[in-house]
C-alpha cells in the first residue's frame, strides 16, 4: 500500500494561543477553528514509550503520519517558547502533538507522537 493510501483520515490542526484574562491569569485555550486540516494516517497505541531525538521519554496514546512539510508544533520543542504544542482532531478525538520528526530523513512524511485530550 502506497504512502498516499495510507493516510486515509483528515486531521484538523488547532494553534493554542496565550491570552491574558481580566485578572491577569494567562490561559492558552484551543481556539474554535483549525489554522489547518491535511490528511493522515493514524495509529493508535497503548501508552507506548518512545524516545525523541533530543533523548526525551514521552509516554504517546498515538502516533500519526502526516505529509511532509505539514507545520506541526510539538509540545517538547527545545525552539517552542509555549511549550504548550498544536491540538491535532482525527476522527472527532482531540491529541496533543508531544514531538515531531522525519522517520526516514528524506522528507518524505511526518511522523508526530499524539496523547489524548482529556
């Protein structure tokens, strides 16, 4: 089955942004609307461990492939100023992006470490 095939599901992705409330507290609410949608490819997992480029441990509820090029921000992101990460929504189920990589390193998909929103 080819790559193309493969990412059969559409996914929505949410750009939390900071705000400041009328007693200074900042929140960072998922906004209403997607910056983008763009196929996928999901696949769910138990609480499966993995370990990140940088060396992190993250414990992820899924794993996604997306199309090269797709602008996802993860959670764990030593250039994040946030540290707060896109909302991605497959299948009416809002995730968290904990990282993101190049598996293959040719750009060919993206492949992102999801945990479930609660």
């Amino acid at each position: 089955m080819s790559l193309k095939a493969r990412m059969n599901k559409t996914a929505a992705i949410y750009r939390p942004s900071a705000s400041r409330s009328a007693t200074g507290t900042v929140t960072r609410p998922v906004p209403g609307a997607p910056v983008a949608t763009t196929r996928c490819a999901l696949f769910p997992k138990r609480g499966e461990t993995r370990t990140t480029e940088g060396g992190l441990l993250l414990e992820a509820d899924a794993v996604a492939w997306f199309p090269a090029g797709t602008d996802l921000r993860p959670r764990l992101s030593h250039s994040s100023s946030t540290g707060e990460g896109d909302v991605v929504e497959i299948e009416s189920v809002r995730y968290r992006v904990l990282a993101v990589r190049d598996p293959v390193g040719r750009g060919k998909y993206l492949e992102a470490a999801l945990k479930r929103e609660a």
